[in-house]
C-alpha cells in the first residue's frame, strides 16, 4: 500500500506539469479529451485525499475549469459527455473543501448544462435502454452527476437516479448468466468500471443498491477476467480487445465488495509489476481508473494464505467461454476457447477460435482490434458491411474452421455443449451455424490430458463430397512442417503437432499478406496454419496433439 500510494502521488506530480486539456476532436470524438480529464482528477483527487496537499486539489479543479468552457462536451457521441460528467461529479465531491463557492458554482452551472441537460434531451435516446457498455457509461455518469448537483436541480436528480435504476439491468445481461462477459476484456473493464460506479452512488445516496450487485453473472465476471489472463500475463484478446493486459481497477472492488481474496490477489500481481516499472505505462487515458486501487484494494486478503485458485472456469450464454490451465505459473499449459456470435456488440467472426500457451510462449493467438479512428479516418464502415473484411476482425485472422472459400454466418450462434473440468478439463462448442446449409454438424472439442497434452478434435457431418475442410492456426512462432506434424519454434522452445484425422491430412503456411487489405495493421510475424481434407460425402475428423517437446538445451517438457 505504501509503494502504491507512492507511484499515485508520482502521478500527480506528473500532472502537476501537463497544461491543462484543450477540446480538440479526433474524427467525431471528444473521448479522448473527456478520459484525459478524468485521468487527472482521479490522479489529483486520489493524491489530495491521502496527502491533503492542496496543490494537487487546485491542479484538478483547473482542469475542472477549463472543460466547463468548452462550448459543449460533444453529445452527439454521447459517451464523451458521459465520461465528462464522470470527472466532474468526482472533482465537485472530492475537491469541495478547496473549491471557492464561485467555483463551485461555474462547475455545477457547466455540468448541468453540458452534461445533465443534454442526457435529458431525448427521452428514447438509444444508449439509455441499449445492453451493451453505452449504458453503463452513460446511465452511470448522469447518475454521478445528478447526485453531485442534487441540491441545485431536485427533479432532475430523480429523474436520472430513476432511470438508471431501471435501465442498468438491461447491462447486467452481457454477465448472465455465469460470467462470461460478451463484449470481450476490454469493455468488461470500460463498462464494469461505470456499473460500479452507479451501484456505489446509488448506495450513498438512497441507502440501497438496488440489487445491481446481484445480477446473474456479474459476480462471477471478475474470476472470468483472472482466467482470461494467460501465463504469460496477456489477455485472450477475444472481440474488441487487445492482448496487452492493463490493470483492471474494478478488480479490486469485487475483491472488496464480496470478500473474495482470490479475486484480489490475482489483479494484485498485475499492480506489483506496475508500480515497479516507469509511470508512463498508466498515463494513458486507459489506465485513467488506476489511482482508485488505493479505496478499494482489501490489504487483509494480501495477509491471509493464499488459497488454491481454481485451474479451471467456463460460462454459458450468448458468447460462452472456457479457461483451464494445469498449474497457477509462467509455464503453466493454458487454454482460452469460445462459441459465440460475431453480431453481438464489438463482435469478431472468432467462433471457434482459441488460443494456447505452454512453457512461457504464446502458440495460438487472436490479432485483436484494430484502432477505431485510424480505420474511420479513412472511410471505412467499420461497424457495418466491411467489418468482415479486415483480417482481424473477419475470419482470417482467427483459429477457426473454414470450408471452400465460404464466408462464416455473422449470426450464426455457437454454443457450449459440453464441459468438464475433472478429472481433466475438456470442452466442446457446437459451430454447425457458421455454415447454414453447409453441413449437418460441426463439433469442435479441445482438452487437456494428465500428461500435459492439449488436443483439438473437430467432428464434421454432411459436408459435401470434394468440399475442403479447413482447420487454421494463427500463430507468430516459426513453423516447421514435417509428415504428419507440425513443429512451431519460438526461441529454445518448441511445439511438436501431431496431426490425424480419418482421411489424410494435409498440411501447408499461408502467406497471410495476400489477405491483408489496404486498412488492415502490418503483421509481418503472424503466420497461419492449414490443416486441410477432402470430403468423401462422410463423416471426416480432424485431430491435433500439442505439447512441447525437449530441445538441444534442455528447456522443453
């Protein structure tokens, strides 16, 4: 606690020096410049509260000031605005007692009118009854900052406390009904954050939580973010997502609020290498929640022993999940695989798809998103027609079956049909609905023995007699092919593939350049995999057999 406190008040001095946020936009968002803000008084407000130097309160409310002259907080693209009212219901309650009444005044007078009276404007405006993270966002905020200027604006203070009330459950939905969170890493910590922050608002102003604790799977969301986390400290970067793990604050509050050590101690090897390495990594707007580890991290779970942590989780629903791996360590095997649909919310065409780490090394990986703004500055529709068309978001970027040259069923739901984690962890998804009229059946099961061998089985009926059957693999080792094996090498480390089915497979490296397009990211290291059969009109399988193998060093397993 003391080295953590110690990296927020390096925080805050950093921000001592920056000039204040200008409203400058990027394409049609002021988001940006809403989590810069927000970024600061949290750093500043965190840094007065625990040192009561007023230097850093004064530095947050100048940042207070010179948003509140922005000539609006952009509404159209309302979670700017949303952010918005976030920093300023935090900076008017934490900053007060170093607020001049006029002060006081101008900023409740500019949330009210940038923020409260523009979230009021539409009563049916879509991100108040829509499920995804817009709703958490945006029903959060208001709801902060009608609390925070209650005093001055009574009706509309009821209103907004009401209508988040109501509609917050409709964002519990992406939890239920186990956990298995379906917007992906990245907006579980986005929207989870601002769930919180409404539960923990609502809680000081009504009394009551209004049972938006309770809400099937959200508990059970945090042990899914712990599982989704690799040995190597990386995230399965399932939908809009990205591989690099960030700290995830909320963490922290579910450790606390349901007294879960397990929960606390997993984010808490996430704070250690933060708070030993350079400030840099957790200025950026991202990392803007990071200082409210100091209120919600439970030190009582850090001094009690260390319990056994499950090797294994999986949960149901719309976008299911699986995660095992056979020990708690940075070579530990570990496996991430998912159903799902590529029309949910920030949605991949990656059903099916998994990734895999053995021995400190990534062998299967998911590319994730792409940045948003870079895709949109040059005309692309990336929420519409050509989203399936760029290589990380389509299906070539993913470890998933392909047959012929068809394109996967953006709405074909796969579910999880099978699971077992004892005595050894083995899942299966049900992907028939990627290719409607296609086939009759198409089972993909991966599993873990007791030697620590991870197999991949996929079970197809109906296809055509001379359809191609196609099971790629992304990864960015290098690539051996041999008879009936593969051997990926990354290092000293090396995968040996054992490859059967019930016809024979063939085996090749695609040069995933040719489908790049001109939008698509550079990837010179990933290389894709095919393993391939012919349809004889039957049944065909298709399995794989991984684990690593010795090397002249020694090193394998």
């Amino acid at each position: 606690m003391r080295d953590l406190a110690a990296f927020v008040r390096r925080l805050a001095e950093h921000e001592l020096q920056e000039p204040v946020a200008a409203r400058v936009m990027t394409g049609f968002r002021l988001l940006e410049v809403s989590r810069i803000v927000l970024r600061r008084i949290v750093n500043c407000g965190v840094a007065y509260q625990i040192s009561g130097d007023a230097r850093y309160a004064r530095r947050a409310i100048g940042e207070l000031q010179a948003a509140a002259e922005f000539i609006n907080w952009n509404p159209s693209h309302f979670l700017d605005a949303a952010e918005m009212c976030c920093a300023f219901a935090l900076g008017l309650d934490w900053l007060r007692e170093e607020m001049m009444p006029a002060e006081r005044f101008r900023l409740e007078e500019a949330l009210i009118e940038r923020g409260i009276n523009p979230g009021l404007a539409d009563p049916k405006a879509g991100f108040i009854t829509i499920a995804n993270n817009w709703n958490a966002v945006c029903n959060g905020g208001l709801a902060m900052a009608a609390i925070a200027v209650r005093h001055r604006a009574p009706e509309l203070a009821e209103t907004l406390v009401r209508r988040c009330i109501e509609n917050l459950p409709l964002h519990g939905t992406n939890y239920a009904p186990d956990g298995a969170f379906i917007e992906g890493p990245a907006y579980w910590s986005y929207g989870t954050i601002y769930h919180i922050f409404a539960i923990e608002s609502l809680f000081r102003e009504t009394g009551s939580r209004h049972g938006l604790d309770a809400l099937p799977g959200f508990r059970e969301s945090a042990l899914c973010m712990a599982h989704a986390t690799g040995p190597s400290g990386d995230f399965y970067s399932y939908f809009d997502s990205r591989a690099t793990r960030v700290p995830l604050t909320a963490m922290l509050w579910f450790g606390r609020h349901y007294d879960d050590p397990l929960v606390t101690r997993s984010e808490c090897d996430v704070l250690r290498r933060i708070i030993a390495g350079p400030i840099d990594a957790v200025l950026s707007p991202e990392n803007r929640f990071f200082a409210l580890a100091l209120i919600w991290l439970k030190t009582e779970h850090l001094r009690t022993p260390a319990a056994s942590m499950p090797l294994a989780w999986s949960g149901d629903g719309a976008n299911p999940l699986a995660f095992w791996r056979t020990e708690w360590t940075p070579e530990a095997v570990w496996i991430g695989a998912k159903g799902g649909c590529a029309s949910l919310s920030h949605g991949h065409q990656d059903a099916g798809s998994f990734v895999f780490e053995a021995g400190g090394v990534r062998w299967a990986e998911d590319p994730g998103m792409e940045e948003y703004h870079r895709l949109e500055s040059r005309g692309v529709d990336l929420w519409h027609k050509e989203r399936w068309s760029l290589f990380r978001l389509g299906p070539e970027g993913h470890s998933i079956p392909r047959i012929d040259g068809a394109q996967p069923a953006a709405d074909g739901a796969c579910g999880r049909i099978a699971w077992r984690e004892r005595p050894t962890p083995s899942v299966t998804f049900d992907l028939t609905a990627l290719y409607p009229g296609r086939l009759t059946k198409l089972h993909r099961t991966i599993s873990t023995d007791e030697d620590g061998v991870t197999r991949w089985l996929d079970a197809v009926e109906g296809l055509a007699a001379g359809s191609v059957y196609r099971f790629t693999w992304v990864t960015s080792a290098e690539v051996l092919v041999g008879d009936n094996e593969v051997v990926l090498s990354r290092g000293s480390r090396r995968l040996r593939m054992a490859v059967g089915g019930s016809r024979p497979v063939s085996v090749r490296i695609l040069d995933h350049t040719e489908l790049l397009g001109r939008h698509d990211t550079p990837m010179p290291e990933i290389k894709r995999v095919e393993f391939a059969m012919v349809s004889q009109g039957k049944g065909i399988q298709i399995e794989i057999a991984a684990r690593l193998i010795e090397t002249a060093a020694g090193s394998g397993q």
